[in-house]
C-alpha cells in the first residue's frame, strides 16, 4: 500500500473524532487569545496519543506545542482555532440567523483548520510507529490568526527555531497548493488625550481627542497617495470618546492596520503615521500614545515543498458530493449579493470545486496577509488551501459559519489532513527534499534574517482588553 492510501485510510478510520473535535470548536467560537477551551481541547487529544505537549507555549496563553518522536528531521503542522466577533450564525442556514447575537463564530474555518492539523500530525505519528521512521512530528497550536500575530509571538518566542520544514492549510472554496507571496502587516493603537469641557458653554476651554482623530485619518488619507501600489492602511475608531455631542471628548483612540509587500516598508510607512499622529496632536492641544498590538510577516514561498503538496493533493484527489451536498452548496449560493454571484461566474462557476487548481511555480501574489508569513522567514513552509464551502464563499462571512459544520467542511477537512500528513511522511523519508527546500528559503531571503516587526515590549493581548467603556 502506499503512503497516501496508508493515510488516507488512518484518517477516515477516525473521522468521527476529527469531526467531533471540530464541531466543538465551532461551537466554542472563541477569539484572540481567549481559545483557552479550544487550545486544551487540542492538548487533551494529543496527550491522549502520547505527544509531549507545551501548553502556554512561549508564554503565550492559548499556544500549544505537541511533539512526538525524537531528534531531526522536526516537521510542524501548523494549526488554529480562533474565531472572529461578531460574525455568530447558526450552522447550516440559508438566511443571516445569529446563534448568539453579537457573538462570535467560525468565519473563516479555523475549527476546521486546526482540527485537519491535529488529524495530521496524528497520522504521522501512526505512520512513524507502523513504519519505524525517525525524527520528530510536531504540532503547532496556533492561537489569534486573526489580527493577533499568534504565530508572529510565538516565532519571536523561538518556538519554531529548532524546525526543519512547516506544512499547513487553510479552509477555502477551491483546491490548490499556495504557492503565493502575501503582504506584511501591523496594527498600532493610537490613543489621544485632551480635555473635556461643556462644549457650547466653554468650548475654548476643551481640547477634543476626537478632533485628534479625525485629523490624524485625514492626514493619513492624503499619505495614501504617496504609498506604493500594494501597500494598504486601515484604521477603525475603536473609542470615539462617548456618545454625548454636549461634551469635548476628553478621550478617542484609534487603531490602525498598515500592510506593504516587506516589512521594512511596513515600518517606513509606520513611522511616517507615527509623525501623522503627532501633527494632529500638535494642532488639537493633545497627548498622543501609542500601543503596539500585533504584526505579521510577509510570505516567502517555498516552491519545493509546494510542489511536493501539490503532487500528494493530486495523488490523494478530491472527494465526491452527493446530491445533498450539491443541492446545499447551491442555494448557499444563492443568498450571495448580485456582485458575488458575478465574481463567481468570472471564475469559473462551480457549485462547490471538484478540481485541484494546476501549480505555477511562479508565486502568485494575495492582497492579504498571514503570521504563517513568519513562519515561513524562519523556516520552509508550504500551505493548500482546501474547498470546505460552497464556490464563491465570501471570506469572513455567515455563509462561511454557516457551512462550518456541514459535510462539505468535514470533508475538505478531512482531506487537508491526508495532503499535510502525506507531504509530511514524505520529507522525513527523503530529507534530501529538506535539504533542497532550506537551499530555495535561503536564496529566496539572499542574507536576510526575520527581524520581527513586533517591539519587544508588546505582549500578546485579547482584543476585549483593549475595548473603551
Ligand atoms: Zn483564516
């Protein structure tokens, strides 16, 4: 038998349990740096298959590493669990119909993600055992994809120093191994301090911070200009200093979200919001402090290890849908706004894909940006993306949750775990593929070493942390 079939047959043969750890994750729904039930959930289950698990890993609450085997090669199986705010929806609906209103749910499959990991990494430690195969598989726990830096923390920390190769996934609605660049980003807080006053009976004695506000997104408007052509800057107002027009607001902050190819133009285009910041608290009377919240790296893809995911995805196939299934996917499909269903018909029309995408070694480019991107400085990565939702899903939205359970996810799930266990086996009984794969990573970096964006004084932090009252 070979190894994919070897796998393959693991995996299915605990599906259930895959499928059960899943779904609680899902129905956990917790955000940055609050998975605690989720994190423990997944060390609980890798205990249970004799791993060594480091929970809090690098000092970080809800960060798990699991290690099975001994010594070289080290392949990490990258996984999440976090949820995003806002976006609760009850599973398999086909209208917006919140679970828990205002609550968080699973908009981008990370339940998924993370429990296709776990189903991974577990098989290859089957497979090391069946097979007498040396070194060491390890799975990643990776909290707060979203917005967090997780793994951005956790790099800096030095959990991935000792890694020979990293493979991962990500829950998607076509199937191709990513061989892709992605934009480095950070989020920086920036909090105004002023004075208040009544602001028709003394407004000369005010000075309003969200005067500061304002004019800082202002500024940073007309620096949009003179940005380069994939670099982006967000911003939301996350205190807009209370909700009464009568009073100078003493109090306004603002976090912002800057993004660029490298991460040496994230920090060129930090320092001049950084100054943005101070002009407009020079020209409103107030104080101006900042808080780092988190940064993500760039993407260095790995043509080596992609391709080698590629050819095991091709090896494995994708799976069949019945009836049912195709039925769901399609009236899932048709609650998607006239633009979506446009951009769905530009690309191919498909209900729910049945195709693996061809491999072009030359990286693409996503307008988005990852922490598996520091991942990827410090060691070879290569990550599929996996059809777990009908075609033409919109990212980060009910739709997604709502499919979050169903069997298409479970399936695609399912499948991401057979092409990261397969490639995994793979490299650790021929580490000739390590080795060709840290030649590429090395050319691909041409001397240059990952320098986190994050200062060293900036702790990982829930958002809730940072709400206003
Ligand atoms: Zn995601």
């Amino acid at each position: 038998m070979d190894d994919c079939q070897f796998v393959s047959d693991l995996i299915e043969a605990r599906r259930d349990d895959w499928i059960a750890v899943s779904d609680a994750i899902w129905d956990y729904a917790e955000i940055r740096y609050e998975e605690f039930r989720s994190a423990e959930m997944m060390a609980q289950v890798l205990e249970r298959e004799g791993f060594a698990v480091d929970r809090c890993a690098g000092g970080i609450d809800t960060a798990i590493v699991a290690s099975y085997g001994r010594g070289n090669p080290i392949v990490a199986i990258l996984g999440e669990y976090d949820a995003l705010s806002g976006l609760s929806q009850c599973a398999n609906q086909l209208t917006k119909k919140p679970l828990v209103p205002g609550g968080n749910g699973h908009g981008c499959g990370h339940n998924l993600l993370g429990t296709g990991a776990l189903a991974a990494a577990i098989a290859v430690k089957e497979y090391m055992d069946a097979h007498g195969v040396k070194g060491t598989i390890r799975y990643y726990g990776c909290p707060a994809e979203e917005g967090g830096g997780g793994k951005a923390f956790m790099a800096r920390a030095g959990l991935f120093d000792d890694v020979d190769v990293a493979f991962t996934w990500h829950p998607w609605s076509h199937n191709e191994a990513c061989n892709a660049t992605m934009l480095a980003t950070c989020q920086v807080f920036f909090k105004f301090v002023g004075k208040s006053s009544h602001a028709s009976g003394s407004p000369h004695l005010g000075r309003s911070a969200l005067d500061a506000v304002e004019l800082m997104n202002v500024g940073a408007n007309y620096l949009r200009e003179h940005l380069t052509q994939d670099a982006r800057l967000h911003y939301a107002v996350v205190n807009p200093g209370g909700r009464s027009p009568n009073v100078v607001q003493a109090e306004a902050e603002v976090l912002y979200k800057l993004r660029a190819p490298k991460m040496g133009e994230v920090r060129e285009i930090l320092d001049r919001v950084v100054e943005i910041a101070r002009g407009a608290a020079l020209m409103t009377g107030t104080e101006m402090s900042r808080q780092f919240d988190a940064a993500s790296a760039d993407m260095i893809p790995n043509v080596t290890l992609s391709s080698l995911m590629h050819r095991k995805f091709q090896e494995i196939g994708v799976p069949a849908y019945s009836e049912e299934e195709v039925a769901f996917a399609k009236r899932i499909q048709d609650t998607f706004s006239e633009d979506e269903r446009k951009a769905l018909v530009a690309k191919g029309g498909k209900v729910i894909a049945d195709e693996i995408d061809p491999f072009s070694a030359e990286p693409t480019f996503l307008a988005g940006s990852s922490d598996v991107g520091d991942v990827s400085w410090i060691v070879p990565t290569a990550q599929v993306n996996v059809a777990t939702w009908a075609f033409g899903t919109p990212g980060h939205s009910w739709q997604i949750v709502s499919q979050g359970k169903s069997s298409i996810a479970h399936k695609g799930m399912l499948l991401a775990g057979k092409v990261m266990a397969a490639s995994a086996i793979d490299v650790m009984r021929n580490p000739s593929l390590i080795d060709e794969a840290k030649v590429e990573h090395a050319t691909q970096l041409s001397g240059e070493t990952y320098q986190s964006l994050i200062p060293a004084e900036t702790v990982p932090r829930p958002i809730s942390r940072f709400q206003p009252v």
